[in-house]
C-alpha cells in the first residue's frame, strides 16, 4: 500500500515515526517543499519569533526535551528539536525535501490518488500515486497578505512575519508592523530595542495580552515568573532527575487542561481572568493609559487567541513607538496613508498578518466527484473529526478545521490523530478495503454539533480571530475543537468505523472475509532478513504485551482511574 504525506512539521515527522513503526508493506514518502523539515518553525524566522505556551507542552509526548533554554522556546531551538526528532527516529529516510505538490486527483476507477510533483530546485515535474494521501501541512504554512490597495507600490523593504528577510538591516529606520497578532506581539518588542529605530504600530483590533501561560506552574515550583529563561544548572537538574522532570510536566499539563472553563461565556474563571488581566494591562501601560482604554476588549477572553506577549505592553509606551489606531487608507510608494489624512514616511513596512489558516492546500485537490477541496470548503470549511471529507477516499488531514485547541497540548492532539490515521490505513490494508469515505449525513451531524457547542463559549463573542469563517469575520468557528483538549483525545479514541462508506478490493471474490489469509500467521516464525515479516510463537506471554490486573479489586488500578478504559 503506498502512503503520502504532504509536510514535514511537527505533524508530518510524527506520522514519519508512527507508520514504519506500527504498519508494515507500506511503501511511504513524505514530500516537503522547503530545504529542511521543521515546517512553520523552520519558515517562520522573525525576531522574536518562539512559541506562546509553555516549550515543555510543545513537544512529542515520547521525547521530551529537559534542555528547553526558555519557557517560551524560541524559533530556532525549536526548529532543531524537530530536526533532531526527525533524525533520532529515522524519519529522513522517507523525506523528499525541495519537493512542492502541485496537485492531488482521486482517479475512482483505479481508488488511487494521481499526485503532481515538483522539484523546487531543478523545476522537473513528474506524477506519483498513492492509496492514501495524507496533508499535514498544518494551518500555520500560507502567509495572508493584508487586503491594502496600493500594497505592492510600496519603494521600501516590505515583508511578511512568515517570509522573513534576514539579511536586512533596521538599524535607524523607520518601521511599520501592521497587525497586533502572535507575530506582531513578539515582532515589535525586538525591533523597538534596534538602535534608531522609529515603529509605527498600525492597529485595528483590540485583544487580551494575557499574562504568560506559564506564571501559575512557575509559582507552583517555587520559581521567578518574572525570569522566563532556564539556568544551565534548572536544565541539567531536569536532564539529571527524571522524575522531577516528569512531575515538572504534569504540573504544566493539568495547569492547561484545567483552564478549559475560561472559554465558558459568564464561567466564573472567565469573569476572574478578566478583570486580573485588564488591571494587569492597565498597569503595564501607565505611560500612555490612552492605549489601555483602545486595547482592551469587551469581548471575552479567548475571542481572539490568547497570547502572553511578554514585553509588548512596555514596548508600547517607548518614546519611539507610535500607536496609530486611525484606518489605513492605502499604502503609498514612500509609507501609508491614513483615511485621517495623516501620512506616516516609512523605509520598511512589516505585515503580521498571520496566515490563511483552516482553508484547502494553496494546489488543487479534487475530490471523487471532480469537486476540488477548495470549492467544498465553501462558504467554510468542515471535516469530521477535523480529519476528513466525504467524497474524498482515503485522504486525511492533521490539523485540519477545528483541530486547534484554546487551551492544553496541541502536540497531544495531532499525535492522536496520526494514531486515527494509522489505525485507519490498518483497517484498509488488512481487510482488503480499496477505499474509506465518511460519510455526508456524518459531516452534517459534526457541523451541527460544532455551531451548537460554540454558541456557550467567547468563541463567538465579536471579535475578529482566525478561529472564525469568512476570514475571521463569519458567524462559523472553523479553527477550534469543539470542546477540551482531553475531549478531543477521548473522541479520536476508537474510531467508529460505521460512520464511514467502504469499497472492497475488486476481484477478490464475494468473500468478505478473505482477509483471514491461510490460516497462519505471521508470527509463526521470526523471519529473515531486514525486510522479512515474522513475529514470535510465545508473543503473548511477553511481560510487554500483558494487562495485568490489580488483585482483589482490579476496577481500582490508579492507571485505570487516570483514564478509564471503558470510555
């Protein structure tokens, strides 16, 4: 069976790990447009540029990093952490890097997907085909350019946050940042600190500047929140103790999933957050208090994605930051002007703009009815569970609509779902199954029963967020799991196969039972040679592969009441 990803990011590697390791007679690549795997955090590389939840709940469940230098990790440790993942568990075997998918077609006479590729170095085209096409590029990859007239006509350095000039210098320019989302949030701190430099901040939305994710479980441990980075000896002592380490993460991990009730509209948490977080934005804007009364919303807390942003507030208030809040009218040759009429000169301009997030692939996919994923995912875009599509077989997607989450380990989540995903491709390899394909009543019922959920939470409050339709302005969320992150992980549990349509192989006869092969197995013997299937006779009285149940009561084994087993 051949299996596609498209990406090699945090969801792409997973996959790279979980497939050659729990499927065999599966031919597997893994097509990556860029240079290197890492994904949004090998293209993202702005100053500033890290991660705004605590670094020890942003990494794989299986190999966790005791030497993160921050709470908040920066891009490039990131990135490297990826890369290492990649190459400690063998993923790079599979990678095709500088390879660009053009395009994907469902061929339903043959129940395999035609793939277009493109070499981005040498520009050579050529096709491959897949039983199963998998897109993990994540909703962080298509920069969204801001809807200006006159953007292009710009003379100066222009950039978006996502596509980076490195190179440039800013030394004694004159700056502008449109946008105050994650990326401006972190962007406008570092090059307020440049020598000469002049920032016009142009703003049109309020948002919550959250206090960093991380203050409660660092107070918890007896440390500074104040002091974000870790000391070389904090990082050897996690490396050195594993189960201070281990007990460090939990800590993290509860404190996330137990603010799930601050998405609650009129939740006593979401009531407290915000008047903790409007004092505390009105304190860290002192200096210019006119910047507090535009700032802070009336919308709930988590309306627009929280973000801590330490040191944005107090970049701010900096002689040589200028807050504007008046509309931008048009951008000119030499800077932009304002419907006030008020014209601001600039030697730079910087979009962070964010990105089109829970849209089709920027290619063509089309689907069993000719249809492409873009024209289905209109007026906006659904898939159940936030993995698939009806009417196209056996394609999947990781972080798909309504994959994010407002709270917990968005890692956690998409590791689940690659499970899903593997349990799915398991599921048509050995029972002789030419294709899967949810079915549509299915995606009715997921869409009904996201709109229904999302109308309790501050999700829907007014505000404009990326986790909303029509570009963040629709009545639809798109972006966000309908529920908790531990929700997610009990629905992508066990995967209800009879919400699915299923095609058997042809010519295998009306037996649909043919699957049970001879009568042997394969671990009847241990088999030769690297690429030879084989198990072992006695596997199942391998200490490994035994539940052993607690004696007298076995209902009240500690694991069990972590996680009940009957749900």
């Amino acid at each position: 069976m051949k299996v596609r990803v498209i990406g090699a990011g945090y969801s792409g590697i997973y996959l790279g790990i979980r497939i050659p390791q729990r499927l065999r007679n599966v031919d597997f690549r893994i097509y990556e447009r860029h240079e290197s795997v890492g994904g949004t955090w090998w293209v993202n590389k702005y100053p500033g540029c890290a991660c705004d939840i605590p670094a020890h709940s942003y990494q794989y469940s299986f190999n966790p990093n005791p030497h993160w230098s921050s709470f908040y990790a920066p891009q490039k440790e990131i990135c490297s952490y990826l890369q290492d993942t990649a190459e400690k568990y063998g993923v790079l075997r599979y990678v095709k890097l500088s390879h660009s998918v053009e395009s994907c077609q469902w061929d339903d006479e043959r129940k395999k997907w035609i793939l277009t590729v493109q070499r981005t170095d040498t520009k050579e085209k050529f096709e491959d085909e897949a039983d199963v096409l998998i897109s993990a590029r994540g909703n962080l990859s298509d920069p969204a350019w801001p809807d200006i007239p006159g953007l292009k006509t710009f003379k100066g350095e222009m950039m978006h946050s996502a596509l980076w000039n490195e190179n440039y210098d800013f030394k004694n320019k004159r700056i502008g940042v449109i946008g105050n989302g994650s990326s401006a949030i972190q962007i406008v701190p570092n090059l307020q600190k440049v020598e000469g430099t002049q920032l016009s901040c142009f703003v049109r939305s309020k948002t919550w500047i959250t206090n960093p994710f991380g203050d409660a479980v660092m107070e918890k441990l007896g440390l500074d929140p104040t002091k974000i980075e870790f000391t070389p000896e904090q990082r050897q002592e996690f490396a050195n103790d594993p189960e201070k380490f281990l007990n460090f993460r939990r800590i993290i991990e509860v404190d996330g999933n137990i603010s799930h009730p601050v998405s609650l509209r009129e939740s006593e948490m979401q009531k407290g957050a915000i008047g903790l977080f409007s004092e505390a934005m009105r304190q860290r804007l002192a200096k210019k208090p006119e910047i507090a009364e535009f700032l802070i919303p009336a919308f709930g807390i988590g309306c627009r994605r929280n973000t801590p942003g330490p040191g944005y507030l107090e970049a701010l208030v900096e002689d040589n930051v200028d807050f504007i809040t008046d509309p931008i009218e048009a951008i000119t040759e030499s800077g932009v002007a304002l419907k006030s009429g008020r014209s601001v000169p600039l030697d730079v301009l910087v979009c962070a703009t964010g990105f089109n997030t829970s849209t089709a692939p920027p290619f063509p996919v089309y689907g069993r009815t000719g249809r492409s994923l873009e024209s289905r995912f209109t007026p906006y875009p659904t898939a159940y569970l936030s993995l698939t599509v009806d009417s196209f077989p056996n394609f999947f997607m990781m972080l798909g609509p309504n994959a994010a989450i407002g709270a917990g380990s968005l890692t956690v989540i998409l590791e689940n779902q690659g499970d899903y995903i593997i349990k799915s491709i398991r599921k048509l390899q050995k029972e002789d199954y030419a294709s899967m394909s949810i079915k549509p009543e299915r995606i009715r019922d997921w869409d009904e029963y996201c709109h229904e959920y999302f109308k309790r939470t501050v999700y829907t409050d007014t505000c404009h967020s990326w986790y909303k339709s029509e570009g963040g302005l629709g009545e639809r969320i798109v972006g966000l799991w309908p529920g908790s992150a531990l929700h997610a992980l009990e629905a992508l549990r066990a995967p209800r196969w009879e919400d699915y349509d299923w095609e058997s192989v042809e010519g295998n006869g009306p037996n649909k039972l043919r699957w049970l092969g001879n009568g042997w197995s394969i671990t009847h013997s241990k088999g030769e040679g690297e690429n030879e299937l084989g198990g072992h006779p006695a596997w199942y009285i391998e200490p490994s592969f035994l539940d052993v149940p607690l004696a007298g009561r076995p209902e009240d084994d500690e694991k069990l009441k972590m996680r009940p087993f009957s749900h």
